[in-house]
C-alpha cells in the first residue's frame, strides 16, 4: 500500500476525493545525485559500515571534492538539456497538463473541506419538492414503475396539477430558498469564507508571474466601469447576471442614454489620466515591460504555429558515442542509471584515442551537414515566411529616406520567360573550379591564371552576353515584355516619388499634413461610441445603432455637431494652406512635377531643332542682302519662310 502511496484515493470530512497524481512516464529523467551522493554510490561497496561513507566524506580535501561537484555539474547540464527535450515532447506537455489540472482539482477540494464546512446547503427547489412527495406515493401505487418511467409519470402529472395545487409547491421553494439565501450571506461575512475565497483567487490566477509578467503598478489609473457595471452598481445589486441584462434591456432609452453619457465621461476621463501616467517614469516602465512580454509571446505562439516541421538538431560526437555504446555499458556499470550513466559514458569517450574519436566526429558531421540542408530547404517554406513576418517584422519607414527606397524598391514580378543575366568570367571559372575553396582562394586562384589563362572563361561570358543581350531584345518585343517593362517604368517612378517625399517631407522637423476635418456625423460617433463600446456589442451592432440615433436626432439636436464641423473645416483649410505653402512642400512638388513630366517624342525634337537652324540661316542670309530687302518684303509667307533648295540657289547665285 505504501509502495502504491500515489494511487490511495484520500477522502476529506466534506466527502470529497482526491484525486491521485497521474504516473511519472518512464522518457521523464530524474533528478540526479548531489555530489555527496555520487561519492557514496561509487565507495559503498568499499566499506562494511555505510556510516563510515560520512565520515570519509568528511575526510575529503577540497580538491578530492571538487572532482564530485564536477561530476554532479556535468550531471546536472544533461538532466537540464533532457528535462527541457521532454518538456517540449507532446507526452511531456500531456504529462505537464494532466498535474496542473489534478494539483488545482486537489487544491479546490481542500481548500472546500477546510474552510466551507459550515456553508449553509442549497435548499431543494419546487419541482424538486414536488418530486420527493410524489415519489413515496407513486412507489406504493406503482412498485413496477422505475428509473426513467418513474420520473416521466411524476413529470406528467407536475403538467396536470391545476395553479393552485402547484403554487403550494412554489410558495414553499420560494421561502426555502429565501432562508437560504439570508443564511448564505451572513457566511459570507465570516472569516471561513473569506479565506476560501482569497485561497481559489490564488488558483485562478493565469500563469503571468512565472513568465516575467509585470505587476500593475498601484499608481496606474483603474478602467472605469462600462454601461452594464454602471447599471449594476446603481440599481442591480444581488441579482443574477441574466437577470441585470433582462432589466437594463427593459429600461426606458432616455435612462439607458443618461448612463452611456455617464460611463463615456467616466471613460474619457480615464484616458486623460492614462495618458498622463504613461508619461511619468513608473508609466513608461510598465508600459516596456508590457510591449516585451507581449512579443515573447507572440513569438511563442509563432514557433509553436510555424516551426512544428522545422528539422532538429542532429546529436553530437559525443552523444552519439553514448547512443551506441549505452546496452555494452550498462552492464559493467549496473549502480549508474540515466544520467549517471551518461556520465561516465562521456568519461570514456574523452579518454578514447583520436582515431576512434574521429569516426563520431565524421559521422556526427555528415548527420548534421544533412541537417543543414534540410533546415535551409525548411528555411524557404511558406510556414517560415510567416514565423519570420513575426519575429522579425519590416520596420516602416519613419522619415528615413534609405527606409522608403526599401520600401519602395519592389516591382513587378520578373516573367519566366525573361532571359536570366549571364554569369561573368570569374563566375564561371568558379563553377568549373568546384571544391578549390572559398572565395579567397577562388579570387587568387582566378589571378593567378593570368590573362592566358582566363581568356577562355573571358570569351566564353563574352558569348553568353552577346546571346542575353539578342535574347533580351527579342523579349521586349512580346506582349509578356511590353507589359513588365511598362509595369517596371510605373513602379520605378512610384518608387522616386516616394523617396523624393520621404527626403522632403520625412525629417523629424518637416511639416506634417493636417489630419482631414471630421464632418457632424463623425463627430456625433466619437462622442457616443465609448458608452456602446462598454456595453459589449459587435462592430456592426454599434454603427448600426449609432447611425439610428443620429437619424432620429433633430435640426436643433444637429445644430451644436454641425457647428462644430464647421469650424473644424475651416482650421483645417487654414493649416493645408500653411502645410503647401512651406518650403519641403513646394520642393517635394517641384521633384514631383519633375519626375511625371513626360519626355518629349526624340523625332519631334529634331525637327524643331531642324527648324530652329533653318530660320538662323534665313536670318544670316537678310542680314547679307540688305539690297533686296524691299524685294524680300514683297514675297509671299512661303518665300520669307524659304527652303533648302532656296536658300542653296540664292547662295550660290550671290
């Protein structure tokens, strides 16, 4: 019985039992020895009188001792690394989850039969009474009727009991229960109750403080109670949480307004408070602590989410020598067990020659060179995409211009069908050069050749380029390339106006564009939202409802809204005004103008040119016949225009 101490079902003065703790698996390692301990197993067998082991214990210099408390470390190091592995494992997490449940199921009952013992019982309700009457007679008229045809006769004729006959039963229930609650309230005063109640706040407390959760400060403002709790307080004290909703519901709209308006004031005040703690030092603090335990845990969640077919670890030399050579071992050693085993295991692998050494080494290379491929390939998955997205979220661009071309920089995807740019020279000579190294040695080893030497790499990319330059060409000319170049000429201009406005208008000490003017509507939502917010209603129920109220609101009930607006509009008018009339505005608009100005058409631009020389030389030829001026002013538009072959002609005849 005693060998069997966890499986003895212990029942409390309550009647409750205990329920015993699940079996430890066999995978879970044990603790191991101290160093004291490991010093008494190894010398045992040395003496007659197991006393003596204290006193040679004692005896020990320090040095002598230390070669234990190395033992009992290294020891203690694997237990660590196991105990973590198992933890980690699914029928450890079982195991982990079956004992919190239990411990807090015994904790409970305890806690029941110590302090609640003198708790008033639940009186039987109407129905329940009506039952134990019934029950005797039915009995004794029907002994055949049992179990479920018992009770479905006694139901029966609960329904064919006239009003009457039933509210006796009512009545009754009514004042037991009454009784019964009086008696429970004046429990609850008592110490008993109070302490049961302190000790079951203690188990319901999520696991925060072992994760590093910060304490509330005490100097942090308290939230305010929303609409629901407001009502509670005032008008709801003692009834039951369906029976608030049922009232609250039931209250006329005039004083379901009065409390929201009431619950919203309490609410904006709260966040003025907040906003001013968060400021002080205490605040700020919090507040980190917060922002830090809320990414542990996402990226908790994120690894057990994302990382569940992520390749393990391969073992290493020396774990693998243990592997091995464990079943030929624990004979000779039958005292060591688990990690005490492993422990002398790894002894003798330090002591084996460098030969037999290199043979784990080789082998745990070769497994975790596997495992270094596998990772990479597991590293490329979509699932660590997302791990990543979480872990390691892009930072936005806060007026950093090097941020915004990161940003920015993305275009369309390149086609399949696009041809891929040929390697250069050295690359190739590397390809061909598999094995000669890292890229130090394959940069000497390229100058090594010499211009003869590379000559041939240096033709053979020449080729290649010449081919990648035909083949790009020929790609342009499809419907595949005209669409991603026109998509990459987009993006690329996207892309400059965005670093153009991140260089102009990003600085810490730009101007900043004024946030748009709220219209009456949005002004009447912010003020009502916060005391439909506190009622616990969805998205969609709120703006439902908010535009209802604004619908059924007056001219005159409008009016202040609209006034508001009115001369939010303007205040906003007057800062755009200001905002595009500063300097990083007007030069951010100036680049922009710039880069959307589209280029003029090259053969429009000849042509002009053309004409431009075409009227100097008019000019130089008037300038010479002043003679003929009267004559010249005499032709028609098209002889004072001129021609090439005119202006050849007059040329040569002067």
């Amino acid at each position: 019985l005693l060998h069997r101490k966890k499986k003895v079902i212990k029942k409390l003065k309550n009647g409750m039992k205990l329920q015993p703790l699940p079996d430890r698996p066999e995978s879970m390692p044990s603790k191991p020895p101290k160093a004291r301990r490991i010093f008494f197993l190894e010398k045992r067998n040395d003496v007659d009188d197991f006393a003596k082991l204290q006193e040679m214990w004692d005896s020990l210099s320090e040095e002598e001792k230390s070669q234990y408390t190395a033992k009992e470390a290294e020891m203690q190091k694997d237990y660590q690394e196991t105990l973590k592995a198992f933890h980690e494992s699914d029928e450890g997490k079982q195991y982990a989850k079956k004992v919190r449940v239990i411990q807090k199921s015994r904790a409970t009952a305890v806690a029941k039969d110590k302090f609640l013992t003198d708790m008033p019982k639940k009186p039987l309700g109407h129905l329940q009474l009506f039952f134990r009457d019934k029950v005797k007679e039915l009995k004794k008229a029907r002994p055949d009727l049992k179990g479920a045809d018992l009770k479905a006769e006694i139901t029966n004729s609960w329904k064919t009991m006239s009003d009457e006959e039933r509210s006796v039963y009512q009545e009754k229930g009514k004042t037991l229960f009454q009784e019964y609650e009086a008696k429970l309230g004046e429990f609850k005063e008592t110490e008993n109750y109070k302490k049961f109640e302190s000790t079951m706040k203690k188990l319901k407390k999520p696991v925060k403080k072992a994760s590093g959760a910060p304490s509330k400060p005490v100097s942090m403002p308290s939230k305010p109670p929303d609409v629901i709790k407001l009502f509670k307080e005032k008008a709801g004290a003692g009834k039951k949480a369906a029976e608030i909703s049922e009232a609250f519901r039931e209250l006329p709209a005039e004083e379901k307004e009065k409390l929201r308006e009431e619950a919203a004031e309490a609410f904006n005040e709260y966040e003025e408070q907040m906003k001013e703690w968060k400021s002080t030092e205490e605040g700020k603090k919090y507040m980190k602590e917060t922002a830090a335990l809320a990414k542990r845990r996402r990226l908790a969640t994120a690894k057990e989410k994302f990382l569940k077919d992520e390749p393990k670890r391969p073992p290493n030399a020396v774990a693998l020598f243990r592997n091995e050579k464990r079943s030929e071992y624990a004979p000779q050693f039958p005292d060591l067990k688990g990690l005490r085993l492993n422990g002398k295991l790894s002894e003798i692998y330090r002591g084996l020659p460098e030969e037999e050494k290199k043979v784990y080494e080789d082998m745990a290379k070769e497994k975790n060179d596997e495992y270094l491929e596998q990772l990479e390939e597991f590293q490329k998955s979509a699932e660590y995409k997302k791990y990543l997205a979480v872990a390691k979220p892009k930072a936005k661009a806060a007026g950093k211009a090097k941020a915004a071309k990161k940003e920015t920089k993305k275009g369309p995807p390149i086609p399949d069908s696009m041809p891929k740019k040929p390697p250069k020279a050295m690359t190739l000579f590397m390809a061909a050069n598999k094995g000669g190294g890292g890229l130090a040695e394959q940069a000497k080893a390229w100058k090594e050749l010499g211009e003869e030497g590379q000559k041939k790499y240096t033709e053979e990319a020449k080729d290649k380029a010449e081919e990648y330059e035909k083949d790009l060409e020929d790609f342009k000319k499809t419907a595949e390339g005209k669409k991603y170049y026109r998509l990459k000429a987009a993006a690329d201009k996207k892309s400059r106006i965005e670093n153009a406005r991140a260089q102009c208008l990003g600085g810490e000490d730009a101007p900043k564009a004024p946030k748009p003017a709220h219209n009456a509507y949005q002004l009447f939502v912010q003020e009502k939202r916060p005391g439909l917010a506190a009622e616990k209603k969805s998205l969609g129920e709120i703006a439902k409802e908010l535009s209802a109220m604004w619908g059924k609101c007056s001219e005159e009930e409008k009016q202040p809204y609209e006034e508001k607006a009115r001369k939010s509009k303007e205040e906003y008018d007057e800062a755009l005004k200001e905002y595009k009339s500063s300097e990083g505005y007007k030069k951010f608009e100036k680049r922009r103008a710039a880069i959307e100005r589209k280029p003029k058409p090259k053969g429009r631009a000849k042509a002009k040119s053309k004409t431009k020389g075409k009227g100097r030389a008019k000019a130089k030829a008037k300038g010479k016949a002043k003679p003929s001026e009267k004559a010249a002013d005499s032709d028609s538009d098209s002889d004072v225009m001129g021609s090439d072959s005119d202006s050849t002609s007059s040329s040569s005849s002067d």
